[in-house]
C-alpha cells in the first residue's frame, strides 16, 4: 500500500491518500460553505487575506471547470487556516448551533406553557413587565380558537415572534469573545 509522508498535526501517524483526500474534500467543502455567504457575513470570519479573495474569486466564476478548479485551490489555502473557528461560526450562521436550538426549544415550551395555563402568562409578566400582556392575552384566546376550529396557526406563531423579542439570543461565548 502506498503511503503519504504527510503527518497528522494530533499524532505522529502516517496518513493514508484516502484520509488525505477525505480531509482535503472537507476543506473544500468548508470553502464551498463559505463561497456561499454574502460579503458582509465573510469579513466577520477574519480571513487570510489570500483566502479571502478566493473565495470572492469563487463568487465570480460561472463555469463549472474553472468553479472546480477554484474549490481546489480554495481547499489548498484552507490548510493553512484553523478551521475549528471557522466552522462553529458557520453552523451559528446556519442556525445549528447548541445555544440557538437550546434558545429555540426554550421558547417553544414558553408558547405551549402559555397555551396550556393562565399562570404561566402571570409569571412570565412578572419575570418581564414590559412585555404586552394585552397582546399576548389576545394572541393567546386566538391561538386556541385556531386550534379548536382547526384553522392555519397564525397566531400561535405570532406568540413565537412575541416571545423572541422578550427573550433576545444571548451570543455564544465564541461570538463574545470574537467581538472584543
């Protein structure tokens, strides 16, 4: 079996080609990731410059031999980047984060609290005073004659909009961390 010389940065253990090509496909797949971001969301991933302008490159190209070739020369200046950073920060982008879906799962049991029982209402305008407790008692009432008259959920997804102004996201420690 033929053997790369190339060695893994964890481990002084020769890699095979697969494993070479494996890790070289995901570089590229991570570049692909990112060509498909707007330019304002990429200049928050502080980015070689080389990589950067790649990837702006990428976004040009439109054939799909010179898309290809770019992807690969994209994937060969990922080498030389950490990309631990750079993908969490492409799964908050994208909305899979642990914090947002922990987030989410929070306020989804807030709205079926608030439909299963009046107390729940009183406690969450205790935590939350300023929050419009006449709307809410209004959305509420309608979000349950949807359901009994087995109409579209408009208003139970209203209470969800509601709910994510009173319980804004807090950022991850990495985003803190990034914006100091």
């Amino acid at each position: 079996m033929y053997r790369y010389d190339y060695k893994s940065e964890d481990t002084d253990i020769t890699l095979s080609k697969t494993k070479i090509k494996k890790q070289m496909h995901d570089l590229q797949e991570i570049g692909e990731q990112l060509a498909e971001l707007g330019v304002d969301q990429l200049k928050q991933f502080n980015l070689p410059d080389s990589l950067l302008d790649a990837i702006m490159e990428m976004k040009r190209i439109h054939k799909f031999g010179a898309r290809r070739r770019q992807m690969q020369y994209i994937g060969k200046l990922m080498r030389e980047v950490e990309t631990g950073p750079i993908v969490a920060q492409l799964e908050a982008l994208r909305g899979k984060s642990v914090q947002h879906i922990a987030w989410l799962h929070q306020l989804e049991r807030w709205r079926d609290r608030l439909l299963e029982s009046d107390s729940a209402l009183t406690e969450l305008l205790a935590d939350h005073p300023a929050a419009d407790a006449q709307r809410l008692r209004t959305l509420i009432r309608n979000a349950l004659r949807e359901k009994e008259l087995a109409k579209p959920p408009k208003s139970y997804r209203e209470i969800f909009q509601v709910l994510r102004e009173i319980f804004p996201e807090k950022p991850s420690q990495e985003q803190e961390n990034s914006d100091m």
